[in-house]
C-alpha cells in the first residue's frame, strides 16, 4: 500500500515537472532574445532566473527518473536521495544567477544603457503568465517533496522577476528613469536570497542525516517510553533519506517477563500512529547493551 502511494506520488510529481518544463523552457528562447534586443538588465536578471527554472526542472525531473530505479547490492536504498542533491544543486543554481545579477546590475548603474520599455513590459507580460501556469502545475507537490519545492521556488522567483520587470517597465516608459532597471535587477536577486537558503538549509539537513523538521527527538523518546512493558531505551537516531521518507532506529530495553515482540509491535505502532515515521528498525533488550560502552544516539 506504502509502494503504491509512493509510486503515484512520483508519477504525479513526474507529470507536473515535464509540463512545467516544457512551458518555461519554450519561453526561454522568447526572453533571452527578447532580453538582449531591449537592452533591459531587469529582463535579462528574468531571462536569467528562466534558464535556472528550465535547468532546475530538467534536473528535478532527472532526479525522479533515477530516484525510480530500484535498489541493488551497492544502494540498498536504491536512489531515492538523488532527489535531494538535486534540491541541493537547484539551491547552489539560484544563489550563482544572484551574483551575476548584482554584478551586471553594479555595471549598470555605473554606465547606464538604453532601455526600450514597450517590448520589455510585453515580454515580462507574457513571462508572468508562463510562471503562474508553472506554479499551480507545481504547487500540489511542493510540499512533500524538496525536489519539486526547489523546482517550485525557481518558478516563484521568476514569477517575482515577471512582476518586477513589468513594474519597472512601466516607470521608464512614463519617466525615463533608466536606473529603474538594475535597481530592480538587484531587487529580483536581494528577494531569492533567503527563501534559497532556507531550500539549501533543509537539503543539506536531509545529507547529514540530522532529525527531520517537523519530529522532535525528545517527544518521540517520550513516546516510545509510555508504550507498555518499555523500561527504557537507549541509541535513538531519526533521520530521513529524503524528503518524505523518515527514518528511525532505536534499541528498547523490556521490563521482566514483558513479550519482546508483542512490545516491538506496540512501539512500531505507536511511532506510525503520533509521528508518521513507518521505516523502523527497533532492537529489543531485557538488559542494556552497551554495557559501559559509549553509544552515540539519544540514550
């Protein structure tokens, strides 16, 4: 049943990727071209975000397609974490396009350019749409999967750069104000910036193996303990392999007499039932292990 939901998820995951990269990748072409005949920074800082959109889709995409392959002798957990260095490489994508956009926007302002407005708003027009029909193909798989939200965030971005080159647009058609335009440039970029870091945050949180967002270690140690014929417990570790799939480990010491099976079910169930954790592997223990031995893991 786990499999099932797991396949379906990816499969639907996979869908709205594919789609989404075939309408941002379209319109790259129209504002790279569109980009450099008008002369606009702020639509050549979009065009910009719009190549990391297409690249980070095509990779988030890749990531699920390898992610699918089963596990093997070498990876027994098969390459489900593909997802998260892809996560982790869309996050690097993001904060590279930010720097090249302060660097031109710094350029800029030191030798301001021609900047043909009309073009510029109809083209940000057109991108703005693009983005917001990417978005909602999107959006109902941002959440569990940091793959897609890293997918998504790059699409939001660019959503944000749409509206900023429009508004931008506007003021130099109406006051040929020229600055306007890597100004907003770096406006764009300064924006991305901490959503971005938040996304490489949580990927490299998954790579070292630390606790989940959303698990408290100590609840779940609280948990475990209040489950029936549990004495204690000792080399607790949470971790997730990716982003929707956490993982658990424990050793559980059973009082005298206590069915150490029957104890081993009603823990399982319980971590399922309060924590939505369902990858366990629980040792049983009537006396503690580690005999004097340091162990690392909440004891």
């Amino acid at each position: 049943m786990g499999a099932g939901h797991d396949h379906g998820h990816t499969s639907s995951s996979a869908s709205a990727l594919t789609k989404a990269l075939a309408l941002t990748g379209t319109f790259l072409v129209v504002e790279v071209v569109a980009g450099i005949l008008t002369g606009s920074l702020a639509l050549i800082s979009d065009a910009a975000h719009m190549l990391t959109d297409t690249a980070g889709l095509a990779i988030a995409l890749a990531a699920i397609k390898v992610g699918e392959r089963p596990a093997d002798s070498r990876r027994t957990f098969g390459y489900r974490r593909f997802e998260i260095l892809a996560a982790a490489f869309n996050a690097m994508l993001l904060f590279g396009v930010a720097a090249y956009i302060l660097y031109e926007a710094y350029q800029r302002v030191l030798a301001p350019t021609e900047v043909q407005s009309i073009p510029m708003l109809v083209v940000a027009f057109l991108g703005l749409l693009v983005n917001l029909a990417a978005m909602r193909l999107l959006a109902g798989n941002a959440q569990s999967s940091l793959n897609v939200k890293g997918a998504y965030l790059e699409v939001w971005s660019d959503m944000l750069g749409s509206i900023g080159v429009m508004a931008a647009a506007t003021i130099i058609w109406f006051t040929d104000w020229r600055w306007v335009d890597p100004v907003v440039a770096v406006a764009i970029g300064l924006w991305v910036l901490p959503r971005t870091w938040q996304l490489f945050s949580e990927t490299m949180n998954v790579l070292l193996e630390g606790v989940p967002d959303g698990l408290d270690l100590e609840a779940i140690a609280s948990g475990i303990k209040a489950t029936p014929h549990v004495a204690d417990l000792h080399d607790l570790h949470v971790w997730a392999l990716t982003s929707d799939l956490p993982s658990l480990s424990v050793h559980v010491i059973v009082t005298d007499g206590a069915s150490a099976d029957d104890v081993r079910q009603q823990v399982a169930a319980t971590l399922s039932r309060q924590f939505k954790i369902t990858h366990v592997t629980i040792q049983m223990e009537s006396t503690d292990c580690r005999d004097g031995v340091d162990h690392h893991g909440l004891h």
